[in-house]
C-alpha cells in the first residue's frame, strides 16, 4: 500500500475501501453511495467515482448503471472457483520453494500460527479471520515471484469478501491445525501431501462458505471509514 504521503486522493479512497474490506467493516452489498463518501473523505464526486472504478477493477466493487456502487456479491459458483484457484496457485508456489525453504522462513511461519492461536483465545474473530488468509500470502512469498504474488493477492481480497459474506461458526481450531499441519509437511519436504492438505483446507472453507449463509450485519459507512480517512492535501 503506498504511502499516504505520496498516494494521491484518488489511491487513498482505494486503500480505505480496501482496509475496510480486509476489517470486515465493508460486507458484500454494502452501497457506496459517491455523495456520502464525497462528504467523509472531503473529495469531490468525481474523485470518489475515479476511486470507484479502481476498485472495480480488482472486483472488490461492483458499478451498477442507475444503480450506484456496492461492495461485490459472489455467486456460490465464484466462491467455488476462487477457492480453487487459490489452491492451485498456492499449491504451484510450494512446489518452487519447498526445497530451498530456510529455518528462518520456518520459524516466520511458525510465529504466524502463534498469533491465530492467540486471536483464537482472546476470542478476537475479526483478528482470526484476518489472519487466516495472511497466513496463505505468507505461503504465495516464500515463491519470490511477484506476478504469483499479485495475482494471489486479488484472489485473497475476494476470499476475505467471501467470507465476511458467509459470517457463519468457521471451526477456526480446525483451520488453524491446518496450517500447522502443512507447516511441518513444508519443512520434511513433502510436497505431495503439503499440495494435497492445501487442496482439502480450501474445500473444507468452501462448505463453510457455502453451507453457511449468516451474513455480518451492514454498518453506516462513516463508521467503516473510521480512522481510515486521510483528508490531508486531498483535492475535489
């Protein structure tokens, strides 16, 4: 995310809306109505539209003729093929690093599951569900390969998308022994079973997605967007 020194108006809407995806605070359907966001972030329309279209690009908003912006709602087909490819995409990066992997990559691993572990006893669920994918982009990283990374890194948008559409009890405890599962897989170099664990953990989140539909409940959107605006230098 560029510096909010250096992004300009329009960057800075990208990357709130996108922060308030990631939080959950922004769920699918939610509206964007231009003049309200105008108001909250002390743009003109234009701006908000130019941000708008951005963000539709990378399908975090869908732009309706006469209808205005909302937060994208994926199908239960979409939210199947995202999964899958995530896993073939995360299953294609262990297959370039599992055999050049460093402890130090281990132990970053590692400490990441320490902290779902530690979201998980303080029962702080926007935390774990943050978390989770982070620790599937942890993975993609360890790849070095920046084209991987990018094409992941929308893919996990959606994924968090998804799953602040289908809010429903996800066994955190069990997905989280997933990675812990596959972390050990990793460092005896076991790829075919490490592959194989990646493929069932995104089926195992597909039924939970798609077997639960418990939506988290909409909020006004200058409570989503607070402590997300940075109206410094900004221009209409």
């Amino acid at each position: 995310m560029p510096s909010p020194d250096l992004a300009t108006p329009t960057q800075r809407i990208v990357d709130a809306v996108t922060e308030a995806v990631l939080a959950q605070r922004l769920v699918p359907g939610t509206k964007l109505n231009e003049a309200e966001m105008a108001d909250i972030f002390g743009v003109g329309r234009t701006v908000i539209r130019q941000a708008l279209i951005r963000l539709s690009q990378d399908k975090l908003v869908t732009i309706e003729h006469n209808r205005g912006a909302h937060i994208t709602e994926l199908s239960d087909l979409e939210i199947r093929e995202t999964f899958e490819v995530l896993a073939m995409l995360e299953c294609a990066a262990l297959e370039k690093f599992i055999k050049t992997i460093t402890a130090f990559d281990i132990a970053k691993l590692r400490q990441h599951i320490a902290h779902q572990s530690g979201a998980h006893q303080h029962h702080d669920i926007d935390q774990e569900f943050r978390l989770g994918p982070d620790f599937h982009v942890l993975i993609v990283g360890l790849a070095h390969n920046r084209v991987l990374e990018d094409i992941h890194g929308k893919l996990t948008a959606q994924e968090r998308l998804i799953t602040s559409q289908y809010y429903g009890e996800f066994d955190h405890v069990h997905l989280c022994q997933d990675h812990s599962q596959l972390i050990d897989l990793i460092e005896s170099g076991d790829l075919a079973r490490a592959q194989q664990l990646l493929i069932g953990h995104y089926r195992t989140l597909e039924s939970y997605c798609i077997g639960r539909k418990q939506r988290k409940a909409m909020i006004p959107l200058n409570v989503a967007f607070r402590d997300l605006v940075d109206t410094g230098n900004n221009a209409a």
